[in-house]
C-alpha cells in the first residue's frame, strides 16, 4: 500500500472523504470553498485503486500534516499537527490506518519536525503508535455579577483590536506565552494575518503611554440554555494587576448576559485572580490533546535549561510502536545542560554522567513536553525508570508549567 503526497487535483476527492467521516458538508461548486490544500502543511494519502476492490480517482485514506511551531520550556520547536486523518468506509479494516499513520510519523521527520500533535476522535487507537495525553481543553462558566465587583486597576485603559493594531495583539501573545509549554505560535500560512472574523472582537489594555500589558478577545451570541451568552476565547495579562484589569472589563457585559464561558489555559495565571463564587467548569465535552516524539534530541535541544543547572545524564528512549527507523524518538542519548542550553547527542564510550534514566516512548512523549516529573509518568503506569540523581536532574530540566494547546486568538 503505497503511500504517496497528495496535491491540488487530489483536494476535492480528499475534502470530500473528511467531511463524510467528520461531518460538515464541502460543496466544491461553492465560489468560497477551497480547492487545494494550504501551503503550509503536507498532504498524504492511498490510492484505492491499489487495493482489493479499489477503483481509480478514488482515495482510500488520507491525512494533513500542519507546519506548526510551540512552545517549549522557553524556547520554540516545530510541531507536525495531524488533521483530517481519514480513511474511506469502503477499505476500513484492511490496515490503512496503521500504514497512514506510520507514514504520517516517518514524514514528520524527514521534514524536521521534532514533535507531533493531535486531537483524537479514538485515544486509545493512537496511543498504539506513541501518541501520549498531555493537556485537554479547559473552559469555566463565570458569573459577571462576581467581575463587577473588581475595583479599577489604576493607570490602564481599553482600546479596540482593529486590522491596524491586530500586529500588536499577536506580538503581545507571543511575549505573554513564551514561558509556555506546547502554545502554538499561531503564524501565517496556517494562520490568517488579519481578524480572525465571524463576530471576533478583542481589546487590548494598555498604561498611559500606550505600552500594551494584555489583552481580551471574545465572540458574542445569542443565549444558549445555560444563560451563556459571550465566549471569551482568551484572557492574558502581563500582571496580576493587568489580569484582574481585564476580568473587570468583562464585568460590563452583565447588562446583557449573565453568564460567560471563559477558555482557560491548563495552569492560567487568571484563575489566580478570579473571584471565585459561583465559578464551574464548563459543562462541554472536554477536547483532549496528545503527542508524540519524532526526534527525541531535537525536541530537547529546542529547549532552555534553568540558567543555575548543569550536568549530564544518559537518557534511553524505547519505542517499540512503530518499526524501527521509522523517527528519531528511540536511542540512546548523552543530555547536559550547560548556561542555559540543553545538548543531546548519541552515547559516547566512557562519557561520565549522573545516571541513567529510561522511558518508554509514552513517558517521553509525556515528559518532554514539560510540566511533569518522572513519577507523574510512572503514576500512569508508563516506563519511566532513573537513577535518583538522573531523576532529580531531569525533573529540574523539564520542569515548568503543563502544556496547553489553545489553536485560536
């Protein structure tokens, strides 16, 4: 079953597949709809008429992989997002997933990218190739009658979002998330330049000499059965001061909606602030986010390491998911940090290091995405075996805050 890359004159066969299994509808005639694949992803997919059965100009399976870029322990790396991973009901049990897949892995890496992502519709099936949980989506029903009671925070002020200070706003959220683990960066192709649109509105605060300190987007609708009636899709400020601002702010809408639903990050500086009483999750299905390593010493070397930590260790990585050659993730890796900047190269005969530390490819997966310590991995029954001097420098490595994965402004 070969696999090979799709291109534009594979788009509407290929849509048309995704929008069958998802739902949704695509009418290629549409003068809207579009009719190749972007620029910044790559597309892969299988003939059926390969198959038994198969017919020509019929796909039998297919997949995108975005371009991204996250994130990661004060630095960023790139990130494969698998999207629209689809197989067509007429060869769905002959072992197309697992080949897609597998092919999906291997292209991440032959294209340089050190981590992959997704949002499953089957956790349990993806784990099987080494994709890992390491966040879901976090929304909080708010009261606004709680926010009004927020004082005004001295020396700051709203302005709106327009095309003109749009820049503004995408440059404020890369400072506000750098520290981060696993924030896309949320930059062109894959993201429009402009408003994001469809009733989008967002503001930014600012001190009295126009320096921007944070900002609030949100969509406004119609009062669904909870009473909810604004969705506030992020809230960020550079300080407690600048967050309690901004919540504040929110309050005004109290005179047309009682309820917003707030999009929290996994350990959001926000809900330090909020008020508290009356506060609940949100009761929507809760979208889960895995990944996986392809390439184990890219994805620490994209990293920082704490200024004051230095050593080194020997880190094995074992990934017995996919056949071997398939990525870079398993191997034997000498890791240091050193001012700042993390090294992981291939084992070295008479390397002196503080122990020895081993994962499997899940623990990796979990771990190297910051905000987690070997225990963690070990309380979900994953392989994550170390020295206790290799163990504490690792954890001191990777620590930070969990990952969270918010795809919109």
């Amino acid at each position: 079953m070969p696999v090979r890359d799709l291109t534009a004159q594979d788009f509407v066969t290929y849509k048309t597949m995704s929008a069958g299994a998802f739902g949704g509808s695509y009418d290629p005639s549409s003068a809207t709809a579009r009719q190749d694949f972007s620029p910044g992803e790559t597309a892969i997919g299988i003939d059926a008429s390969g198959l038994p059965g198969g017919l020509d100009g019929v796909l039998a399976a297919g997949a995108r992989i975005r371009h991204d870029q996250i994130t990661l322990g004060g630095g960023l790396a790139r990130c494969g997002g698998v999207a629209g991973l689809v197989v067509h009901p007429a060869h769905r049990g002959d072992g197309l997933f697992r080949t897609l897949l597998t092919a999906v892995i291997a292209r991440c890496d032959a294209e340089s990218l050190p981590v992959s992502m997704l949002y499953p519709s089957h956790p349990a099936l993806y784990r099987r190739y080494g994709y890992q949980v390491v966040a879901r989506g976090q929304s909080l029903i708010v009261p606004l009658v709680e926010l009004q009671r927020i004082p005004a925070v001295p020396d700051r002020r709203l302005v709106p979002v327009t095309a003109a200070t749009m820049p503004r706003l995408r440059e404020l959220y890369h400072r506000l998330s750098s520290g981060d683990n696993a924030m896309l960066r949320r930059e062109p192709p894959l993201f429009a330049e402009g408003l994001p649109g469809a009733g989008w509105s967002a503001l930014l605060l600012q001190d009295g000499s126009g320096t921007d300190h944070g900002y609030l987007s949100w969509t406004r609708h119609g009062q669904d059965p909870r009473g909810v009636g604004l969705d506030v899709h992020e809230l960020m400020g550079h300080t407690r001061s600048d967050r309690l601002a901004l919540l504040r702010s929110l309050g005004s809408w109290s005179t047309v909606t009682e309820l917003v639903r707030l999009r929290v990050r996994t350990e959001d500086p926000v809900l330090d602030v909020l008020p508290g009483a009356g506060t609940r999750p949100s009761p929507e299905p809760v979208p889960l986010v895995m990944m996986r390593v392809i390439d184990t010493a890219a994805t620490l070397r994209a990293r920082r390491a704490p200024e004051q930590l230095g050593g080194r260790i020997r880190l094995v990585v074992e990934d017995g998911t996919v056949p071997a050659g398939t990525c870079r993730a398993a191997g034997t890796f000498l890791v240091s940090a050193d001012s700042g900047t993390i090294a992981a190269e291939p084992e070295s005969a008479g390397a002196e290091v503080l122990g020895t530390v081993r994962l499997d490819i899940h623990a990796a997966s979990l771990l190297l995405m910051g905000g987690r310590s070997l225990a963690d991995a070990r309380r979900l029954d994953l392989t994550a075996a170390a020295d206790p001097a290799a163990e504490t420098f690792l954890d001191a490595l990777l620590a930070g805050p969990r990952p969270s994965v918010m795809d919109a402004f």
